[in-house]
C-alpha cells in the first residue's frame, strides 16, 4: 500500500502521538501548530509542553503555515479540541481539496449547537467524507509504541476499513466501523463519566462507589447512544465500553484528574483541558430536551455549576426510586 501525506492538525499530546504513529505506519507527516516552539521541538524529536520527558524519532515535518500543511495532502487528521473544531476547520476550508478525507481525533459535543463532531465537518466541507479515531489510548503510550487499539469509523464501511489498514503499525492496531455517530457519542461521553468517577475518588467515597458508578454510568452511555441511533455492540467496544475503562481509571486521563480534583474541592482554573466539562454541559441539555433519563450526566452538569455539591450528588443518586438492573 502506498504511503500517504497525512496531515495533522493540532500539536499537543494527542496530535503529536498521533504524528508519530502514521510516521511508524510509514507515511510522510505533517504536523501544523499554532506554537512555534513547540513546532520546533517536535520536529527535533521532543514535545516538552505537552509530553515531558518523552523523546521520540524525528521525521515529522513541522509548520505554523496552514496553508503549507494542506497543500498536497492525502488525509487530514483533526486533533484540535472540540470546542475549537469549526474555528480551525473553517480557516483549513480553502486550503483542503475536495474528496480528502478529514478524520476526527478529537473527543465531544459543540457546547453552544449540540452539534456532533461529524456534522460540524459536513456542513463545512460538505465535499470530504468524514471519519472519526477514537479508543482506548493515552497519548504517552502512543507516543513510546506501547501496544494499542482504536477503531476508526465512517459511513462507508470500505473508506473506514481503508483508513484503519493504513494507520495501522506494529504497536497501533485498527479496527473499522460503519457506525460513526455510535464511535463519536461513546468517545464524548465517556469523557463526562470519567469526571464522575475521578471526583468519587477525589472525595474519598470507595472503591465500590467508584465501580457502581462506571458500572451505571454505562448503561447511561448505552441509553443515550440509543437516541441517537448507536448501535448496542459499538458502545460495548473499543470507543464505548474500552475508553470507558481506560478514562475512568487513571490519573493520566484529564477527565479523571479533574474529576479528582473536583471530589477534592481543589481549585479547578488553571488545570488542563478537561473535554468532558464542556460535553457535560451540553450532554445535560440535549438528554432533559430528548426525555432521556440520564441522572449521572445531570449530576456531572450540576457538580460543574457548583449547584450541589459531591455528597448531595451521592445522595440524589442513591435515593432514586429502585427499579430492575436491565431497566
């Protein structure tokens, strides 16, 4: 298979990982930032800001030039945040020739629109098909080769299958998907759950607390992936139930941290970039607006607004009306 010019726009951890892992599936790589330093460090084999003490190879070639980044690329992979997605995208539109495949790497819900990811790069670039990476992945570990899976999904099921054969490496194993809303819902989701079970460790609630609450906190995922027309064995996969997991695991994960933070009563400015505070938000609204029961979701909304508090969040949750476990 011939190698591609990828594309990678956004460069923290997640899209210097990324760089580096379609630079070891043998692809020439461009990477755009905003930041001059950073861009420099990492074509010199490092990225200090955003994954100290990691040196990787050099080979990936790095711009704050947009326009240089685009021109001549074959894929574009989109790892800027979330909320900063149409912003990016519309200043990338003149530059991205028609029929490249734009993936998204990136995690949420646009907080203002209830806009899924996808649907932003539609209405945009209505003439690139759209495609989305997500799974059970912390950038440290992609980034030293460690052993890991994803699944990239799109409409078709064939360009799917095509993107996952060519990102795939020898430590990246890719799995393909034609249920791109299910891949995108579970990837946001999860990152609102992961702040529940980080602020039930942050204050001191147990272990069994802990795992009730990711437990019950994917049935939700489940539920909420169904009105919006995911299917069940997606949501048990990797961007469902594996990110899932990994996220409500581990400081390494931001959500979690934060969450963490939060259960704590710790000061929360300042800290880095948490997804799941804005998709809380949104998520929240769009389930009330549906009529879908969805009580941890409210309660990670409400515990971010500072209406209730971590115990009166416990408290709500274990005093709702009992009912079957399947229900």
């Amino acid at each position: 298979m011939s190698a591609y010019k990828v594309t990678v726009l956004g460069g923290g951890a997640w899209g210097t990982a990324l760089a580096l892992a379609m630079l070891r599936a043998g692809h020439a790589v461009t990477l755009w930032a905003r930041d001059a330093d950073s861009v420099e460090a990492i074509a010199g084999g490092q990225n200090p800001r955003y994954l100290p003490g990691i040196t990787f190879e050099p080979g990936i070639v790095g711009t704050t030039d947009l326009t240089a980044a685009l021109v001549g690329t074959d894929c574009v992979l989109v790892v800027t945040p979330a909320q900063a997605l149409r912003g990016v995208l519309n200043q990338a539109k003149p530059h991205v020739a028609a029929h490249v495949p734009l993936v998204l790497c990136a995690k949420g819900i646009e907080r203002d629109t209830g806009t899924l990811l996808s649907d932003i790069a539609g209405e945009i670039l209505p003439e690139n098909p759209v495609a989305a990476l997500s799974g059970p992945s912390f950038a440290t570990d992609v980034s030293r080769g460690l052993p890991t899976a994803v699944v990239v999904a799109a409409r078709d099921e064939a360009r799917a299958s095509a993107l996952a054969m060519r990102f795939s490496a020898a430590n990246l194993r890719c799995y393909s998907s034609d249920d791109l809303i299910g891949v995108e819902i579970g990837g946001a989701l999860k990152n609102v759950f992961a702040i529940a079970a980080g602020a039930v460790t942050g204050a001191g609630l147990g272990a069994s607390a802990q795992a009730a609450l990711v437990t019950r906190g994917f049935v939700e995922l489940r539920r909420i992936g169904a009105a919006f027309g995911a299917r069940p064995e997606t949501l048990m996969g990797l961007s469902g139930l594996g990110d899932l997991m990994l996220t409500c695991s581990s400081v390494q994960s931001r959500n979690f941290a934060y969450g963490v933070a939060l259960g704590k009563g710790e000061e929360l400015s300042g800290r880095p970039l948490a997804e799941g505070v804005a998709t809380a938000y949104i998520a929240a609204r769009l389930t009330r607006e549906r009529g879908i029961d969805a009580p941890i979701v409210e309660a990670v909304a409400a515990l971010l607004d500072r209406a209730i508090t971590i115990n009166e969040a416990v408290a709500g949750l274990m005093s709702r009306p009992l009912r079957a476990e399947a229900d």
